[in-house]
C-alpha cells in the first residue's frame, strides 16, 4: 500500500468517526431516553408490586383481626366495616359475611346476600356460582323447589366447575320427590364420573345404599 493509499484510508476514517461522533450528538439523546423509560418503568412496576402487596396484606389484616372477634353479631359488623376493592376480594368478603350470617341462624339474610353476588355480572364467575350453590342450599327450607332445581340445573352444565356438586343436590331434590330410580340414575352417574371427588363418591354410594340400590362394579 502506498503512502497515498494510507492517508486516503486515515482521512476516510476520521471522516467516519466525525459524522459517528455528529450523529451521536444529534440523536444520542434517543439513547438516553429509552434508557431512563426502561430504568423508570422497572421502578415503575416494582413500585406498583409492592403497593398492591401493602394492600393485600392490609386487607387480610383487617380480615383477620374481625373474624377473631369473639361475639359473632360483632364479628359480622367487623366485616361488613372492612373495605374490600372490587373483585375477587370483594367477593371473598362478602362469602365470609354470609356464612357468618349464617352461623347466627339468619338464614334469610345470608341468602339474600349470596343471591346478590351470585347477580353480580361485575364479579369474577366462580364466586358467582359459589355463592348461587351456596345461596340454594342455606336457602333449602325455605326456597321454592323448582327455583332449587333450576338454580343447580344451571350449575350442572358440563365444564363447569361445580357441576358434580349440583348433581349431588339434584339428586338429593329427587328424593325429596320421591323419584327414587331418577336418583339412583344420576347417583351413579356422579360414581362413574372422572372427575368426581373422593368425599363425592362415597357421599354418593351411601346415598345409594340408603336408598336400596346397588353399586355397580367398575
């Protein structure tokens, strides 16, 4: 390589590095930014996490501290004073509230309040449908039958997640109407079912037995 060849080659790399070093002037800023959003955002979230968790376990605090309330009407006041965000909390809530209710032998009340969650279209879907399966069967005595029926038929449907336990009541209405083989049919449907729970099958095989049926052999 000549001499002449060496300074071109030198004087095309200063030039390089001079519009690299222009550029960086011009839109270096770009960098610095992306960085402070990605540094800020970082912080952003953490910050974020670690309000919702301040949150949640102020929530459970006051969650505790009424349900160790040692008389239950204030037990119950306790919670009903507790303020709960829309939502899965909220819905938790208002489940504690009702079987405290319950337990104090207003059954009228704590139906009237699980009913209401069950409506709730706001409220996440299966604590809808436990409080309607909770709601049918405190309300057993006084809740008109076809009302029962039709509530455990709509939690019946397959995929949902309480279906087995809706089979179970259905059956159970059956035999409140005297449609024995009706209850023996579905009864063993629930046995054979391979979803179905321990504690269900062998609820379900006395349930059977009392009602002089025979288990199938599988």
């Amino acid at each position: 390589m000549s001499d002449t060849d060496s300074f071109i080659d030198e004087v095309t790399e200063e030039v390089r590095r001079d519009r690299l070093f222009a550029k960086f002037k011009r839109y270096g800023w770009i960098g610095v930014v992306i960085v402070l959003a990605i540094v800020g955002g970082t912080a952003y979230r953490e910050y974020s996490k670690a309000q919702e968790a301040a949150q949640a376990q102020a929530l459970g605090d006051s969650i505790l501290s009424a349900l160790e309330t040692e008389d239950r009407a204030a037990r119950i006041d306790a919670l009903a004073g507790v303020d709960a965000p829309e939502g899965g909390a909220q819905s938790v809530l208002t489940l504690l509230l009702a079987s405290e209710e319950g337990a104090e032998g207003d059954d009228a009340a704590a139906v009237a309040r699980l009913q209401a969650l069950a409506n709730d279209g706001t409220q996440p879907q299966i604590y809808r449908q436990i409080a309607s399966f909770k709601a049918l069967t405190r309300g057993a005595s006084f809740l008109p039958l076809d009302e029962r029926r039709a509530g455990f038929e709509a939690l019946a449907v397959p995929g949902q997640p309480l279906r087995l336990l809706a089979e179970e009541q259905l059956a159970l209405i059956e035999v409140e109407q005297g449609a024995r083989d009706a209850a023996l049919t579905r009864l063993q449907g629930i046995i054979a079912d391979a979803e179905v729970t321990t504690g269900l099958r062998r609820r379900a095989s006395q349930l059977i037995v009392a009602l002089g049926g025979e288990l199938e052999q599988g």
